[in-house]
C-alpha cells in the first residue's frame, strides 16, 4: 500500500492520507482484515506529523472504513467490502458530471443532499407529527 500526499495542495495532509486509503479500497487493493501502516511509519515515509495520520485513520474510523484497536492498529472493516462494488458505479457517476460540466464539489454536495433524504429538484420536506 502507498500512501500519497500532495504538500503543495491547498487540501488538508489528513484529508490526502484519508482520500488515499478510500482510492485504494475502491480499486481493491485493500480488502477488510488488511492492516494500515501504524501512523509513525506513514509519518515518517510522508514527512509530515504523526497526528496528521492518526486524524486521517480517526476519519477512516468515523467512516466506518477502519476499527482503530490499541495494539492492533488500524484495519480495514468488513463494513468497507462495499465500496469496491461501487467503483464502477462511481466512475460512471463522475464521467458522465464531468460531460455535463458538473465539478465535483457540487456532485460531491448533490450526492450528500441525497444521503441526508434532500433531493435537488423538490422542495425539502418535514413530516409533521400528527
């Protein structure tokens, strides 16, 4: 596995760290019981802080991609066997936006409004207890 950052990006070395594990779960390269680099290790090959890393794993965690156990360090979980399954889905999905001249910020905000139950196109809705 390897793990890469941009220094010179405007985006967070966390959020690099983080977006490169999730790309190599969607190409298969890793599979749920695979175990992560410890975080000294990512730090040090990276160059960067060793708590950057472990915010990276701690978002990986609150994805429900990786279970953070002392002693064990981070593995992939068995909720992540799901997203290799999606990467076709998702290369269509990004394909066919890019066509559209749609960037990724506002698919990337359109796919959270669906997560949330808010459907661009129709109005949000409240259920009012009855």
């Amino acid at each position: 596995m390897l793990i890469r950052v941009d220094p010179d990006s405007t985006r967070p070395l966390y959020d690099q760290v983080a977006a490169s594990v999730r790309a190599d779960l969607l190409s298969g390269d890793l599979v749920p019981g695979d175990r992560l680099p410890p975080a000294r290790e990512v730090a040090e090959a990276l160059d960067i802080n060793q708590h950057t890393v472990l915010h990276a794993y701690q978002r990986l965690r609150d994805e429900g991609l990786v279970d953070l156990r002392r002693g064990r360090g981070a593995v992939i979980s068995a909720s992540a066997a799901p997203l290799a399954e999606l990467a076709h889905d998702i290369d269509v999905l990004v394909r066919r936006a890019a066509a559209l001249g749609v960037s990724a910020a506002t698919l990337a905000g359109i796919v959270q409004s669906h997560r949330d139950g808010r459907h661009p196109g129709r109005p949000d809705t409240e259920e009012v207890p009855s």
